[in-house]
C-alpha cells in the first residue's frame, strides 16, 4: 500500500487514549485576585489561595500575596480574608 497506507501504530497507544475528561488536579492551592490587599491602593492583587475555613460570617481563605508597603518595597502578606475578597485567577 502507497500513499494512502495505514497509519495503524501511529499515534497514542490505546491506553494511552482517555475518554473521559481529565483527572483532578491534586493540588488544593489556587491561583486569585485579593480585592482590599493590606497596602490599602485599592488595587487587586495576584495571590495564592492556599486553604479554605469556615468562619463566624461564611467561607475565609488563606492567601499569600505580595502588598506594596512604600514605594519600591514590597512585602510578602499571608492573611485569612472573606470569600468575598478573592476571585478565581
């Protein structure tokens, strides 16, 4: 066969192939925004969301981020803060 041969053996071996969508992510740290950084700029940050807890008034999550302390420094802030301060990344 020329030209049109088969291409059986080409490709992902059988199973390799998945047909389901894909396995979780084990990793329970997020990539968010932090609305209300401790810099007080009003600027949303990029942080790490590092675990979830319930609180008195609703969810709380651990972040990590960076906050701007004076000009041209910058601080690493780990705090809990309300759900409602931090969006998916």
């Amino acid at each position: 066969m020329a030209g049109g041969m088969n291409q059986r053996g080409r490709g992902l071996p059988l199973s390799e192939r998945t047909t389901g969508p894909p396995a979780p992510d084990p990793c329970p740290m997020r990539h968010c925004w932090v609305a209300d950084a401790a810099d007080g700029q009003g600027v949303k940050r990029p942080g790490l969301l590092v675990e979830w807890r319930p609180a008195a008034t609703g969810w709380e999550g651990r972040v990590v981020y960076a906050a701007q302390v004076r000009p041209g420094g910058w601080l690493t802030v780990e705090e809990w803060l309300p759900a409602a301060l931090l969006t998916p990344l």
